[in-house]
C-alpha cells in the first residue's frame, strides 16, 4: 500500500489516542471510554502495518471480498512479535 494511505491511518490513531487522553483525563469515573476506545486505535494502527504487505491491487481485491472487515487487515499483525523487549 502507499504511504499516503499508511500515514492516514497514523494519523487517525494519534488523533484518536490524543481524543482518548484527554477524555480519561478528565473523567473521575474510570477507565469505560479507554475500553470502548482502544480497539478502534489498535485497528487504525494494525491497518497500517498490515497494509504495507500487500501491493495496492492485493489490498483493494482482498478489502472488497472481505467487505472491510478483515483479520488479515485488522488483526494483529502476525509478522510482529507481541511480547518484543527493550
């Protein structure tokens, strides 16, 4: 995929991430909106690493058979090491 598309996705997560402090921050109930919030920053963030492995063409035809709601897009990343260490 090309890098407008991956930075778009950045930015939509530090957007979505600075939203979400800001709300924690100045809410004396708890940690609700952090649950609620983070999958949607993780799926910005999965989609823009997943999507450097895939060729424009590929990542177009598998998003529309998939309509959107792919693993293989949305998911963690199975080429990155979930426990990686300082």
């Amino acid at each position: 995929m090309d890098k407008p598309f991956v930075m778009q996705q950045l930015r939509e997560a530090r957007d979505k991430l600075a939203d979400l402090i800001r709300e924690i921050d100045s809410d004396d109930n708890g940690f609700g909106v952090f649950q609620a919030q983070l999958p949607f920053i993780y799926r910005n963030l999965n989609l823009a690493w997943n999507s450097t492995r895939k060729s424009d063409e590929e990542f177009f035809r598998a998003f529309q058979e998939s309509q959107g709601s792919s693993r293989e897009f949305y998911g963690f990343p199975h080429d990155l090491d979930p426990f990686i260490h300082d």
